[in-house]
C-alpha cells in the first residue's frame, strides 16, 4: 500500500497540493523563500479576543537579543503561560507562521502565549536556538507578575522542531534549576539525531518531511558529527542518559509521521524514570497533517488533545 492509501481520505488534500520539491533542505535559503511566498498569500486567520505585543529580551551571554510575541486573551487577572516554539526542522519557520496558533492557543487555552524567534540553523547552528529559547524563558519567569502570569504555573510547547526544542529546553531547565517548567507539550517533536528506526527510514514521499529533509536539517543543525551518539542530549533529546525530574509531557503524533518511532522510545523512557507521561497516536495522520488541513476531523482530535492537555495541566481541571 503507497503511502497516499495509508493517509486518512480527509487528510490527503494537505498531501497533494504541496509540489515534491517544496521542501529541498539541499537550497535552504531558497525553500524559506518559496514557503513565505505560498503562506504569505494565504489569507491570515482572524482571531478574536487577543491581542499582542513584541519585545526585545536579553539573549544569551554574547548573543543578540531574542524576539518574543506576547499574546494576551481579553480580560484582566493573573494566567498561566506557555512558552510556544514554532517548528521548521531547525532551520525555517518564525513567529510570524505560527501566530494564529499562537493566537488560537491564548483564546482556547486562557493563557498568556509567549512566542520566541530563535535563530535558525545553519547560520546558527546549535547550541543557538535552544539557547535562544531558554533566555526567552527566563525572561517570562522573571517578569511574570509585570506580565500578570503565575509564575508556578509555566508549560513549554511546540511542533516539530519546536518539539525538540521543547524537549531539550526542558532538560536544560531542570539541569540549570533557574525556571521551573509546570508542563511539556513537545507536538511529534524531532528528536533523534541518529535517523535509524523504521519510521525514519520509511517515510520518503517527497511531498511531506521525509528522510532526505530530515537528515539535511540535522546536518545543518548540528554539524560535524550530527548523527552519533556524542550529540548533545539539548540537541537531541534521545541523547539523555537520565530523563527523571522532568515536568509531565503529552505527546502527540501521527500514525504516518517519520518521528513515530522516536517519540513512542521517548514517550516510554519518560514513564520508565517516573514523568507522568500521556502518548497519542493518531491513525492516517502525516506531520504536520493538523497544520494543512486543520478542519478534517483527525486534525479537530489531534488540536482539542492538545488543548486539552494545556487546560487540565494550566489551570487544574
């Protein structure tokens, strides 16, 4: 059976508009360029009832300033916050392609959102965007009363790349104890530098994140040596010898997504060493199939699980 006939029939449409070489990692710069000029004529979602503003917050030591968007419901009173993390493979994507999210997480969630724009590889390989994260964090942790936000009450989240960054942050954070992260949300998060399970090696369409896209932003990524065992584990989170102490995790991921594998192996290894730990396999889902076709009823289930999760871990219920 090909690949199209294992996709669930509503989801197939988000398969067959994108060209085969939508995403060829070999012309980065290219392929950033191609993609703002196919979202950029999209019409942008409205989403009412939130509103936004950007700051400049200190970067890393040595580093330039980190970017940050934050979203607001309407209506006075302390939330809580996640710190979203768009995704692109480490290499594309920014603030600008997941504020609807953003915006939609805010309003559904009731939560301030704070968005980062971490620099991408590979002008910025790691440990840059991960770094960039965790300085976007600490500066929500030190201003949540002036951001009226509960500062005990702080979940990371992303897709994807933001994901793994997700992932990596939450390791860097209860290995430096300077934030307490309450929740995890990494969403079919990309965290084996290795590509060496069946899933990663199975999926190969070329309209999707495949093998070739996958191995190509690992390389820019990491660099030298980017797919040994030797990488660090903030990069890859598979890489941690010890996951425990980690804040609780829900993992999402679809039943034809490259990173199933990896993340199932996380999922369990979270549980093994005592993270309270839900994982979610969604049949005839692809990556990214909740992002292309966000109103077939599969993507409906994958978004409400995640907000869900959000609710019950933000606000107790």
């Amino acid at each position: 059976m090909s690949f199209i006939d294992r996709v669930d029939p509503d989801l197939r449409p988000g398969v067959e508009a994108f060209p085969p070489d939508l995403l060829d990692l070999n012309d980065i710069a290219g392929t950033r360029q191609k993609l703002a000029s196919l979202f950029g004529a999209l019409p942008a979602p409205v989403v009412e009832g939130v509103s936004s503003e950007d700051h400049h917050v200190p970067g890393p030591p040595g580093a330039p300033d980190v970017l940050v968007r934050v979203y607001r419901p309407d209506g006075a009173g302390m939330r809580p916050a996640l710190l979203w993390i768009h995704g692109g493979g480490y290499v594309l994507g920014d603030i600008e392609g997941d504020d609807a999210k953003a915006r939609t997480l805010a309003r559904n969630v009731d939560c301030v959102v704070v968005a980062v724009e971490y620099r991408l590889a590979p002008e910025h390989p790691f440990p840059a965007p991960v770094e960039d994260c965790y300085a976007a964090l600490k500066w929500l942790a030190a201003n949540a009363a002036k951001l009226n936000v509960k500062a005990d009450r702080i979940a990371i989240g992303g897709a994807s790349a933001g994901g793994g960054l997700t992932a990596g942050l939450a390791l860097l954070a209860r290995d430096r104890g300077e934030v307490n992260v309450c929740f995890q949300l990494p969403i079919y998060p990309m965290i084996d530098n290795t590509n060496t399970t069946p899933s990663s090696r199975a999926i190969t369409e070329p309209r999707v994140w495949n093998r070739q896209s996958n191995l190509l932003a690992w390389q820019a990524y990491v660099g030298d040596g980017w797919d040994g065992e030797a990488v660090s584990p903030y990069a890859a989170a598979t890489r941690a010898a010890d996951l425990s102490g980690l804040p609780p995790a829900y993992i999402p991921v679809g039943e034809l997504d490259l990173f199933l594998d990896e993340d199932i192996a996380y999922a369990q290894r979270l549980l093994q060493a005592g993270v309270p730990t839900e994982l979610h396999v969604y049949r005839g889902c692809y990556h990214g199939s909740d992002v292309f076709v966000p109103n077939a009823d599969a993507s409906r289930r994958f978004t409400t699980g995640c907000e869900q999760a959000l609710i019950r871990a933000l606000h107790g219920y």
